[in-house]
C-alpha cells in the first residue's frame, strides 16, 4: 500500500535530487567561470602579445574569432613541426659529419698489402708432385694425366669455380691413395703456390732498403697464399681463445713520410716459364690494399684490386678516409649507431679481434659448412668449434660451385622485417656490424712501361731487366679527411630548435612558461581553495581609491615659525621683504 508517509518520504527525495542537481550545475557553473576569468586574465597579461585580442572588449567578435582561427592553424602547424624534429631525434638520432678534410696522414697506418701472383699453381712444384705420385706405383695413370688431375686442384680458388666437374672423384681417390688416407689440402695449395721470396727481388720501405722475409710473409688471403705487408691479425689458424692472448701484438708501420721514395717499393718476378694455373687471362700480379687488422674479402667492400703487369713499373697513391665515434653515442644500441666499439668486441665476437670484414667472413664460413659441410681452404680457421670442421676438397666442388653466387650477395645489419629484391639467394649478416673507429683505403694508379736492358738507377743497379715489374705504393697528401658520427641533437641544441620554431610561430620562450603557470596556480587556488588572490588585489585597490581626497590649502612662512620669531626684526632686510609673501603650498 502507498501510505501518505511514503508519499511525503518520495516527494522529499525528488526535492532532494533537485536541490542537488542545481547545486551541481551552480558548481560547474561557478568552475566555468573561473576558468574563464583567469584564461581571459592571461590572455590580458601575457608577453605574448598577440592574445590580447582574444580578450579585448573592444574589438568585435568577428575580429576576435579571426584572431581565434589564426592562433589554431600557428599553433597547430607549430606542433606539426615540433613532432617532426622530435621524431627525427628518436627515429634517427646518430649523425656521420666531416670533422676534417685536412687530417694529418701522418698518423695512420700505413695499409695492408697483399702481393699475389695471377699464376696460382708453379708449374715446377705440380710437376714434382705429380713426380713424386708417379714414382710411389699408387696408380697406372702417366705422367701427363697425373699433372692434369693435380691442375684441377686449382678450381679450389674462389674466383674459379666452374660448373664443369669431370675428375673431382678421380682426383681426391689419388690423394688420398698417396698421403694413404686423410690429407690436407691446405697444405697440398701452399705447396703448390708460387713462393713468396722467390718472387720478391729488392723492397725498399720508408727510403731505406729492407730484406724482403722481414716485411712479408705467407699468409692466406681470398685468392690463396699471397706475400702479405702489414698484415697485423692474429694467426689464419686460431683454434682457441689461448691462442690469441699467447699470440704476441704485431708491429703496424705507419705512413711516416710522403712521396714515392717514402713508402712502399718492391721489385717482383714474374717467372713466366712458371706458369702452370693462372686465374685470369693475363700475366702478372693482383695487389689487394686493405686494412691491416681486416681478412682481405671483396664483397666486405674494404679491399681494393690493381693489376701490376711484367715489364711495367706501377705507382699507387694511397688515399685514406678514417671514421670515429664519440663516447656520446655507446648508450644507443648498435641496431641504431650501426657500428660496434672496441669495447664491446669480447661480448661479441667469442673473444678475438673483431673486424666486420671478418664478420662477414665468419657468416660466409657458418653458410658455407651449412650446405656444404666443409671450409674452403683459403678461409682462415677460427674458434674451438672449428677444430673437428673439414677443409673442402674435390668432391665438394659441385657444392660450392652451386651457391658460389649466394656468397657474393651479403645483406648485413639490415632490417629482418624488410623485404629486399631477391633477398633469399643471399647472404644474410645480421650480426655484422663495422667497427665504430675505422680507416678505408682508396688508390689511384698510374703505370709506365719498361724496356728489357740495364738501368742506371740505385733501386735496378746490377739488374738486366727482362720482364721485372716495379710496384710503388705512398701517400702524396698530407691531408686526409676525417668523419666522425655523434648524436643529431644534444639535449641543449634540441631546446635550442625548438625553441626557435616557437618564437617564429607565436613568440614563446621560457617567461611565457613563468605565466602560464604562474595563472594556473592563482587558477587552482580560487577554484579548491575559494583564494582569490587577484580579487584581494582588486579589492585593496578599490579599498585606496575610496579614501576621499584632501583639500590642499595655502601655507605662509610666518605660520611655520614660533611666535617668538615673528617680532624679530632683522636689519638686512627691507620693510618691504616681509615673511608673509613667502608661501608654500
């Protein structure tokens, strides 16, 4: 049943929601209007002088909500552009400059150098071989078809691997019947190749002639085993991090002087009745210029190839570029500095030096075993792991050739996410990354041809040139130029640019800052605390302009002086001069 009690009890509950929606709306109301005072306050007060005419009564409306609309579209292409510079300070925070373009070359090392004969088989070191494997009765084979099967070892080198494999199976059963069983192939090519001091007639370093062992040595390179200068690397064959802290620290020469006399000098011979294997159809020498901590691989992209022919002399003027990085950009990851520092080398890199063309070349080496199960001979051997790996002989042939082209396409340090053309018959690196302090090398070559006779010179004395060639290699400038990668912006040159933009835009700077917060404060205090301190203020100055104002009267002398005074007569003055036409007001 509705009794009157419930009636009365359900008229005083609406009553209530009333009261308290209007007390509601009355609050809202009230906040809205503070709001609106203080904004109309700022605008009145701010430095920026432009929003004055936002709150000026006297302008129109039309006027006012022009105004209006001209501050939306400053103020919104002012974000717009702000967003972009931020968004280009935390999407691409790394810079690469020029330091120098005059950066002493007498402080870089001198670069690497590989001397490799173009005949990469000796034709008399085959045919004691072939000698030897003749006399020990292992085969009915003859002479001349144990010599071709000991010239197809030299389809092992990189730039050689053909498609056509006839006798792979014959020739690893020969082997393997001579050195009864297991045999190393990479010693079978050493022994094979054209040796290194043979070939190095006089070398002359930094002016002053040298022995030849002392500045070269026989080491591996992409074309096999080549007279190497400067190589400074730890050994080609590492089997443990032991090795590589026994290994004493070699000695890198530096480019000490200019000029042809100043650097480099050698005088090759080419023994062309030696020629058994040549990897191109030419006669001679290829020079690869390198860095000196770096394995000499091409598609690394820090190598660079020159052709040195018999009976010319060739001159090859080293151009060096270096690269640093400052300390400032280590705390970024390497995915966005794109480079690794010295520092980070033993957490990445199982512990020995770190190079990226060795990087790289440790990719190569991980595919390579992947499909083909074995190590091409001319790469160098590296780590623990490597110990039970097998070097590719003949029958592995087929393989290698197979993805020979895979090999020369390296994509390191991209995106994983990215799809790139023809990406999956290519190598992928993504742990190769270049060192963040390097040096390239660059050459420019120039050649001059020799007739065959005697030359009155100190580097040919008590030569008759026949087919000698002569290779120089020097630095002829002083400066070289020097790039160097730190972050785009610092903190201060990032408030710098954005602090122009917002003072082209709308005239802020840091006092606009000071206001802002300053009504916002005077804002929340009237709002939480009903403290308004600029309606005290205007009731303090109302209060001192309602006090009434004083009459000013006329003031006489005499009034100001004691009466005893004004009966004395003083003689200098005239009964003219009397005190009471001395006024103060």
């Amino acid at each position: 049943m509705w009794t009157e009690k419930d009636h009365i009890k359900y008229k005083n509950n609406i009553a209530q929601a009333w009261i308290s929606k209007d007390t509601q709306r009355s609050s809202m109301k009230f906040r809205f209007k503070v709001v609106l005072k203080y904004l109309k306050l700022y605008c009145q007060y701010s430095s920026l002088s432009s929003l004055k005419y936002l709150a000026d009564s006297q302008k129109s409306w039309f006027e006012r909500i022009l105004w209006i609309i001209i501050h939306c579209v400053m103020i919104s292409g002012l974000i717009f552009i702000i967003y972009l510079c931020y968004d280009e300070y935390v999407t691409s925070p790394i810079l690469t400059s020029m330091d120098s373009d005059s950066y002493s070359t007498i402080q870089l090392n001198f670069p690497a150098i590989a001397i490799c004969p173009v005949n990469r088989i000796s034709q008399r070191s085959a045919t004691k071989l072939a000698t030897d494997i003749f006399n020990a009765k292992i085969t009915n084979l003859s002479m001349s078809e144990i010599l071709n099967l000991v010239k197809q070892l030299g389809n092992h080198y990189q730039s050689n691997f053909v498609m056509e494999r006839t006798n792979d199976l014959e020739v690893d059963q020969l082997l393997m019947t001579y050195y009864e069983g297991f045999y190393d192939i990479t010693k079978v090519l050493k022994n094979l190749s054209p040796q290194c001091m043979a070939m190095l007639l006089k070398c002359k370093l930094h002016g002053t002639y040298r022995n030849c062992s002392t500045l070269f040595q026989f080491r591996k390179t992409q074309d096999g085993f080549c007279c190497t200068f400067n190589y400074v690397r730890e050994g080609d064959d590492i089997l443990a991090m032991s090795d590589v802290i026994k290994a004493p620290l070699k000695y890198t020469h530096k480019v000490e002087n200019l000029g042809i006399e100043r650097g480099l000098t050698v005088v090759l011979d080419p023994f062309l009745d030696d020629y058994f294997f040549p990897m191109l159809p030419v006669m001679g020498w290829k020079i690869i210029v390198f860095n000196p901590t770096d394995f000499p691989d091409v598609s690394s992209g820090g190598v660079t190839e020159v052709l040195v022919m018999p009976n010319s002399e060739m001159y090859v003027d080293v151009t060096a570029t270096s690269f640093f990085s400052t300390n400032t950009i280590e705390k970024f990851p390497v995915n966005q500095r794109n480079c690794i520092f010295s520092e980070e080398i033993r957490t990445t890199h199982s512990g020995t030096m770190y190079t990226y063309s060795d990087c790289i070349v440790d990719c190569k080496i991980y595919d390579i075993q992947k499909l083909c199960n074995c190590r091409p001979f001319f790469y160098p051997r590296r780590g623990e792991r490597e110990n039970s790996q097998r070097v590719c002989t003949n029958i592995d042939l087929v393989c290698l050739t197979k993805y020979k082209s895979k090999w020369w396409t390296v994509y390191p340090y991209e995106d994983k996410n990215e799809i790139l053309p023809n990406s999956e018959w290519a190598l992928h690196c993504h742990k190769c990354y270049p060192t963040c302090d390097d040096t390239s090398y660059d050459v420019l070559s120039s050649k001059s041809y020799m007739s065959p006779g005697h030359y009155r010179t100190e580097l040919l004395s008590n030569f008759n040139v026949t087919d000698q060639g002569i290779l120089h290699v020097f630095f002829s400038k002083y400066g070289s130029i020097r790039l160097k990668q730190d972050v785009i912006y610092y903190w201060y040159d990032l408030l710098s640019d954005i602090g122009g933009i917002c003072g082209v835009f709308i005239g802020f700077s840091f006092i606009s800052i000071v206001e802002i917060l300053y009504f916002l404060v005077l804002m929340l205090l009237d709002l939480f605390c009903g403290k308004s301190v600029l309606q005290e203020d205007n009731d303090q100055e109302k209060k001192i302009k309602s006090i009434p104002n004083q009459t000013i009267q006329t003031i006489y002398w005499n009034e100001l002086l004691p009466r005893s005074w004004q009966s004395v007569k003083f003689s200098g003055w005239s009964n003219n001069d009397q005190l009471s036409n001395n006024r103060v007001r």
